[in-house]
C-alpha cells in the first residue's frame, strides 16, 4: 500500500504541473490537475502492486512483450480517460456540454496515449534488466569499475541433468522458468538483487549493509522454501516431479562495472564470486543443501529459526587458503 500512496502524491505533483502550464495558472486549475493525477495514479498503482504484480503476475510474465505493453498502455489510457471524464463529471458547468468537454480534452488524451505508452515501455526493460539495473545504467553508477563489499547466493536446481532427460529440453525451460519465478519475490522482498541466471544456477547478491540488516541473506533462503513449498501442487501436476536446490552463501570485497559493448552487463569479479560458488558445489560433497562460510556467520551468528553446523575447514578448489563453512537447516 506504501507504493500506492506514493504513486497517488507523485500523480499529484504532475498533474499540477501539467494544468499550470498546459492552462490558466490558478488554484482551481491547479485542483483539478492533483484531482485528475492523483486518480490516475492511484488507479495505475493498484493496478501495478496488485494487478500486473501481484495476482496477474504470471498472466503478464507468460505472455509476449509486445502483447504485454499494448495491454499495459490499453489499461493506463483507460484509467486516464475515467480521470478526466470524472473531473468533469464532477463539475460539468465549468466546463460546457460533455461533447464539447470531449473535444476540449483531445491532445490530453493523445498526451495520455504516448506518455502512457513510454512509461510501460520504460517499465518494461526495467523489468527486462531487472530491479535497479537500468537506473544505475542511465547514472553511470558502474561505468568505471567500483569496488564494493557484497553478499552473494548462489542456488543451484537439484538433478537439471536427470529431470532434463526425464522431462524433455522444452518442458524442463518451463519448468525451469517457475522455479525462478517462485525464487525471485522472496529474494526482492528480502531486498536482494538477481544478478544473473546461468543454465539452471541463479546468483543473487546484496550490499553487504542490507544483506546482513535483519539477516536477509540467510533469512530469504527459509522464505524461498516456503514459496516452493506453497507450488508443490502446481509441479507436481504440471511436472511430476518437485524441485529441490543447493545454495551457498559468502561475502567479501569485489570490483563491480559495465562489462562488454555489443552486449553489455554488471560484472562482479573478486575472490568472494568464486569462493561462493565452490561452497555452493561442496554441499554435494558434504551432503547438505545449504552451507555459508566463516566469514558471513561471524558477522551475523545463528539468526532466529536458522540452525548452524560447523564444520570446520574447507579449502575450496582453485583457491590456496581454507576457509571455515556452516550448514544452515530452517524451521519448517
């Protein structure tokens, strides 16, 4: 409800703007604008957080991107064309017979249109980049390397090769595509940040002050359990089978920047990247389905509902010093 509100206060401050210089500067014009924006934009926020986002989510993610932006734009110019109908409706002296009031309002709609059709367009490869990724792009927050202290997960689908072979290429995608469908609303909700997705392995990682605040990184892990476990009917009947996955956690310092001209990305290189991964591929090795390094447990200890094993020293492959791992287990 919080993104609503500040939708509605955004749409407010727009439509102001846009009456005081689209029309006479006043305060009855100046009404109407926050009238007809705080509609708008309190309409397209419930529409967003709860709509397209919330229990059409997945209706909008199984469908193509251009039909999913020709929906999108069709819904916002229908939500400010009832903005503006209603503003007059609600004052149809001011503005004359509703015909003419029609007419009057034509470039308000054609501004609707395209200003409607550019922000799902925006939205659209915001979402196609991921949360955060196109803004640091457009600030150049990344264009020199920076070096940053992190937290990454890393999580890895149990048995791909065998579910593969027993499902099929195309029905192990979809398959596939659920499985991090169903990971990434407890990873955003725990404020994390989907780097990238390699084959059937995800990589997540988080500032290391918001990765450790409220033990997110280790906490989401739990969450994504739970968020599976509420599908298990949906695999099971669509797949015959129930997915399960390793994950390892780590952190430490890394060097983050744009990588790449034809194609380019956030890179994250350092020793915490590759340390992380052979954690994650030692839980074959030690039998475990989530493990985490010395390092990350000193700094956060055993958060509540998490139960830690020590168990001892690993020296990882590739790399010359050992380090400490825990097994995490969480409360059912």
């Amino acid at each position: 409800m919080k993104r609503v509100v500040t939708f509605a206060v955004f749409g407010a401050i727009v439509g102001i703007l846009y009456t005081q210089i689209s029309y006479e500067v006043g305060v009855i014009s100046a009404l109407r604008g926050a009238y007809v924006g705080t509609t708008i934009a309190t309409l397209a926020g419930i529409f967003e957080v709860f709509g397209a986002r919330g229990r059409w989510k997945r209706f909008f993610l199984s469908i193509p991107f251009t039909v999913s932006l020709v929906l999108r734009t069709i819904v916002y110019t229908a939500i400010i064309v009832f903005a503006l109908v209603s503003q007059h409706l609600g004052a149809p002296n001011e503005d004359g017979p509703f015909f003419e009031f029609l007419l009057d309002i034509r470039k308000d709609i054609v501004f609707s249109l395209v200003a409607s059709f550019v922000f799902n367009f925006v939205y659209a490869i915001h979402e196609l980049l991921g949360p955060k990724v196109l803004l640091r792009f457009l600030v150049g927050r990344y264009h020199r390397p920076t070096r940053e202290e992190r937290v990454f997960l890393f999580l890895d689908m149990v048995g791909s090769t065998q579910l593969t072979e027993k499902l099929g290429d195309v029905t192990f995608h979809a398959m596939l595509n659920d499985f991090y469908i169903d990971l990434t609303d407890p990873i955003l909700r725990r404020h994390g940040e989907i780097h990238r997705y390699v084959g059937d392995e995800m990589v997540a990682s988080w500032p290391v002050r918001e990765g450790l605040r409220n033990a997110n990184c280790i906490l989401v892990v739990g969450e994504i359990y739970k968020a599976l476990e509420a599908r298990r009917a949906h695999y099971e009947e669509t797949y015959g089978v129930f997915p399960s996955f390793r994950a390892g956690l780590h952190l430490g310092p890394v060097v983050v920047g744009e990588m790449g001209s034809a194609k380019k990305e956030f890179v994250f290189v350092g020793d915490a990247v590759n340390a992380t991964a052979r954690i994650e591929q030692a839980c074959r090795t030690f039998g475990k389905e989530v493990m985490a390094s010395g390092d990350l447990i000193d700094r956060l200890g055993a958060p509540p509902g998490v139960e830690v094993e020590d168990l001892g020293e690993f020296e990882p492959r590739g790399r010359s010093n050992k380090m400490r791992i825990f097994a995490l287990s969480f409360a059912s």
